[in-house]
C-alpha cells in the first residue's frame, strides 16, 4: 500500500496518493492493438491467402491514435481510470477491421455500384473519423479542468440538446427516419451528441431537485408513490420523447432519451417507483404510437414475423432475417474472420448491423468477448460515479455509462430480434463519424471525471493559529 | 490458406480476445475483491505493533469492513448543532464534514469552513480525525487539533456550534 506512510506512531495519508497505473493501461493499449492487427491478418489471409498491403497503414494509424491517446492521458489525466482508454481502442479496432472485412466483400460493392455508381470503401472514412474523435477526446482532457465547470451549462445544455433533437426534423428523412442533419459539406447525427448533452443537463437538474423528488412521497404497496406535481419532470420529457417518436419516427433516440432520464432519476432518488412508472410510461406510448404510426408499425411487424414473406415485401428488406441467419450460422465458434455470409444483409451491413457480423464470424464465443468489453466499460463508467466526490460529477458518470449501456442494449437487442430495430449504431464498431466522435468524448469525459475522483486531495495547509499557539509560553 | 492454419487462427484470435477480458477483469480486480487485499495489509499491520494497542482488539474476521474489534465504534452521532441526532454508519470510508455541499455531513454554521475536517480509518481500522486547516479549528475535548489524531469512543468532537461522537 504506497498510499500510506507511517510518520511516527500516526498513520495518515499521504497526498503521494493512490497509484496512478498509467503503465497498466499502456500494457492494455499494446494488448487492444495487438488484436485487431491479427484480426486484420486474419481476414486477409482467408479472403486472399496473403497478408493485406494495408495492414501496415492501419496497424500504424491504431498505434498513432492509442500513443496520442496515452500520452495525452498519462499528461493531463494521471489519475484517470486505466481501463476505459484500451477497451474503447480495442472495440474501435476491431470496429476498423469489420468495416474493412465488409469493403473487402463482392456483393457489398456491386450492390453499391448498382445503386449509387460507385462504391466507395468505408474503412479509410472510419479511420479519420477516429482520428477526429480521438482528437475530441484529447481536446476534452485538454481544455476541460474539472468536469463541474459543465454544472455551469445545466440550462444551456437543455436549450442545445432540445434544438439537437428537433433539428432532423427539418431534414429530408432517410430510410424512413429523420435523424440526420444535412449541412451540404457534412451530414451530422446529432442523436449521438444529445445523448451526452442531456446527461449534463439532468444531472444538473436532479442535483438540485432530487430531495424534492426522493423526499416527498406516499408509500404505497411497498413503493414510494412521488406527489402529483412531482411528475411533471417525468411527464414532460415522455411527452417530449413521445415527440420524436412520432415527428422523426425515430424509434433509437426516443428510447436513449426517455432511458436516460429514468435511470438519472433513478439514481438520484433511489426509488424504485420511477422505473416502474418509467417502464409503464413508454410501454403505453410506444403501444399508442404503434397504432397510428406506419414506420413504427413496419418495425414491429418485421421484429414479430422476420422470415414472412408478405412483411419482407411490405417493408422492402430482409435484413433482418439475414442478420438472424448470419447470428445462427456462425454458431458457438464462428465461421473464422472473412468466411462469413453476413454482407447478404446488403444496406447497413456496416453500420446498424455490424454486430451480425461480429455473431456470424466470431460465433457465440466472440460475441460474448464483445459484449462484456462494452459491459466493461458500463462498469467503469458506473464505478466512476461511485469514487466521485461531487453529485454533479456522480449523476454524470451515470448518465453517461447508462446512456453508453442503453444503446449497446437498444442496437444489439435490435440486431438479434429482442425488440424491434431502432436504427442506432453500435457504438464504436459501427461506421460513422457522429458516433465515433460522440462517443470519444463521452469516453474523454468519464476519464475526466474519474481523474478528478482519484486525484488525491491535496495535503491541508498546516493551521497558522495552531503554530503560533504551540510558540507561546507562558 | 490451408484449411488447418485458418481453424488455427479463427479459435487462435477468439483466445486472444478472451484473453484480452480476462486481463481487463484483473486489472480491475481491486474493484471485485477489494476487501481480500485491505483485509491482509490490516493483519500484517496488526501483527506488527501489537503493545502499541491500549485496548486489544480481535484480529478481523471476514471482510475488511467487518469485525473490527468489539471496541470498534460502528456510527457517528451528532449530539450538538443543527443536525443534533444524525448519525452515520462507519463502514471504512472517510467523512468530510464542512460547509461545502459534496461533505459527507453538510454543517450549516458560520463557524465552519466548507473543508473543515475529515474523518477516516487509518489501516489498523482506528479512526482518526484531521483538521482540514479551517478558520475556527477542531476541538477533541477541549484541545485544538493540530495533528491527525484517532479519536477515542464517545469522546465530543467540536466544529462550531456541532459536537459529534463516535459510537458502538
């Protein structure tokens, strides 16, 4: 225990403080890119039985983007978490070589040159897009002290993720959902940057309102029932999500959104009658919704029935029997890196999809590894929140990894027919730069937050009066 | 490729990416088994200084944050000031107390500074109070504290207008 020195008779901590295991996280970082190079191998040698020519390049921009990562953090972040910088490169890693494995496919390309003309390889994209995250990542460590400047802009934070939220509206709608905002040179997701904008705002708000809302309450049948008037918050963010349901038709950010309030709130009252009035809340919404809306109900129909022929035809796409198909042919070990099927999926085999990949070549076994990788960094993210010292920074954390949770759940429950497709992105694997981006920041944030809590405090300045009062003799 | 070299290397790269959460796991094994390794530091210390000890105390049995002793105090009550009658469970973590709204008891007094002590376990599982250089000073009985000091049972700390008390 280096965190203890013994002066004398007295034991006290010292402000050496707690190991800062930077070196375990660079022993981490070699190891998260050590596996998707072989990875990347890997499916060069089943696909052409020769060593890919780019692997070079991209074993190089792996190792650029985690030393730049490392160093940033080993400087500004000393005392960060140790884990959550290699799980996140690992997951983009591999993220990199699926996306690579998927361009590398024959079908994929023809489908693209039959439908735009072109095709154009996505892994190269993906490799800038996590040079810009993860140069957002370093910018956040850089210019963001103390994570509880943000508690500053718990109102700005609202106002920016309300109109995040309502802009795709604005936007021609894609594949039946809006959730894209068209700047001419760039199409954004803004979806994935509220998620972490509206976590700063509830944590601000539940900060300050918690004790009304943990406090007053009836019970009732073993539950705290809140107050009436107490439901407003809730109500009005249902209301708001039930919004975009409708508007955006945009199954993904509803839930995130809705979720992301429940478990804040949750946290901060500790009251388990939030979540049951949460879970009763968008059951019944979404059931409402399903009723009148066509693109909520083509969801549904092609979560309940995937293998029918009419709801294929109805809905113009069997991807998700293909997905189903390519989780079951991989079995418990996989078919091996680049021996799969799963670009039968045709549209967004590299986006919403990708995890069917993952399922079908690296079987049962290699879908577990991933999930508990992103279960990892949850528990990282949760166990964060509990070292904090501030409630602001507690509530973040939380918010931030259950938001991060939520969306894992949301994408793989998706893919896998647990509920019906949302038209999320698996974060870090998935091809796209809003996500990428917004999730390199949520990662540089909770890394913010938890240097902040293992920073040891600094030792007390020794007490002026006391001295003195030890000179005085009588 | 022969077919043997890509099974090879299909259940080869699912190993190495087990490996890579198993090793995850260890890293943050302190987390899940946290206690195992406080609780070997507290005997080795014990069995170091045992004269030092007025009151004997039994070697902990169980996790770290149990059996401390029958000596050992179990909550923190406050029997002066504005918050007379809280009290709080000591389970191995430290207390602040000060006026700064992340302490672990909120004193709403003039006379205290928002870090104004803090109170923690030291290894042997003693707990000890330490004055975070506040204005108005820590009082253990009548003395002002200067030095992080363990606190005997029962015995009035004063903060302001607040005297608390460690208790069985």
């Amino acid at each position: 225990m280096s965190n203890l020195t013994t002066t004398g008779s007295n034991t006290t901590v010292s402000s050496g403080g707690l190991p800062s295991r930077r070196n375990t996280e660079l022993a981490m970082l070699v190891f998260a890119v050590l596996v998707p190079v072989f990875a990347y191998a890997n499916v060069g040698l089943a696909i052409n039985g020769e060593l890919p020519s780019g692997m070079l390049g991209y074993g190089c921009g792996l190792v650029l983007l985690a030393g730049v990562g490392h160093l940033v953090v080993r400087r500004y972040a000393p005392y960060a978490d140790p884990l959550l910088l290699p799980l996140a490169t690992m997951l983009n890693g591999l993220g990199l070589v699926l996306i690579w494995r998927l361009d590398q496919s024959e079908r994929l390309r023809q489908r693209a040159e039959s439908a735009f003309g072109a095709f154009s390889p996505d892994a190269p994209k993906q490799l800038l897009y996590s040079a810009i995250g993860l140069a957002l990542f370093v910018a956040i460590l850089l210019f963001l002290k103390d994570h509880r400047v943000l508690q500053r802009y718990t109102y700005i934070s609202m106002a920016v993720g309300l109109v995040l939220l309502v802009l795709p509206m604005f936007f021609p709608a894609r594949n039946g959902a809006r959730i894209w905002v068209d700047l001419g040179f760039i199409n954004l997701q803004p979806g994935e940057f509220v998620k972490i904008i509206l976590a700063v705002f509830f944590a601000g708000y539940l900060m300050v309102k918690r004790d009304a809302l943990a406090l007053a309450s009836r019970r009732f049948m073993g539950m705290y029932l809140p107050r009436g008037r107490d439901l407003g918050p809730i109500l009005v963010i249902w209301a708001l999500s039930l919004m975009i349901l409708v508007f955006e038709t945009d199954l993904g950010t509803s839930l995130l959104f809705f979720g992301l309030f429940v478990i804040m709130l949750y946290v901060a009252t500790e009251r388990t009658s939030w979540i049951v009035f949460g879970l009763l809340l968008s059951a019944g919404g979404a059931a409402v919704v399903a009723t009148f809306e066509p693109h909520v109900q083509e969801r549904v129909q092609a979560w309940l029935h995937p293998f029918s022929e009419e709801v294929i035809q109805s809905t113009g796409s069997d991807q998700i029997a293909q997905s189903l198909w390519a989780f079951g042919s991989g079995g418990v070990l996989g078919t091996g890196w680049g021996q799969g099927n799963s670009d039968l999926i045709g549209f967004a085999a590299n986006s919403d999809f990708i995890l069917a990949t993952v399922g079908e070549e690296l079987g049962l076994t290699g879908m577990m590894a991933v999930l508990l990788i992103y279960g990892l960094i949850v528990e990282r993210g949760v166990r964060i929140s509990l070292a904090a010292r501030d409630p602001f920074g507690k509530l973040l954390a939380v918010g931030l990894s259950g938001a991060f949770g939520l969306q894992v759940f949301v994408v793989a429950g998706g893919v896998m027919g647990l509920i019906p497709l949302t038209g999320m992105t698996m974060p870090f694997l998935a091809s796209g730069g809003s996500s990428v981006l917004a999730n390199w920041a949520l990662i540089g944030i909770l890394l913010r937050i938890s240097d902040t809590a293992r920073r040891p405090a600094p030792a007390p300045a020794p007490s002026p009066d006391a001295e003195m009062t030890q000179v005085v003799r009588p | 490729m022969s077919e043997l070299t890509l099974t090879v290397m299909r259940l080869g790269f699912l190993a190495v990416l087990w490996l890579f959460v198993i090793v995850s796991i260890q890293v943050i094994r302190s987390d899940l088994f946290g206690t195992r390794v406080t609780q070997r530091t507290a005997r080795r210390a014990e069995a170091q200084r045992p004269p030092q000890r007025p009151q004997p105390q039994q070697p902990p049995q169980g996790g770290g944050r149990r059996g401390r002793g029958r000596n050992a105090p179990t909550k923190l009550v406050v029997t002066e000031g504005s918050l007379t009658g809280t009290t709080v469970a000591l389970q191995g973590q430290t207390i602040t107390l000060g006026r700064a709204h992340d302490s672990t008891i909120v004193l709403d007094d003039d006379y205290a500074s928002s870090r104004h002590a803090r109170i923690y376990p030291d290894r042997d599982g003693k707990w000890i109070v330490e004055d975070l250089g506040s204005t108005n000073g820590t009082y253990l009985d009548r003395t002002r504290l200067t030095t992080p000091t363990p606190i005997p049972l029962e015995a009035p700390i004063r903060i302001g207008k607040t005297v608390i008390e460690l208790r069985k």
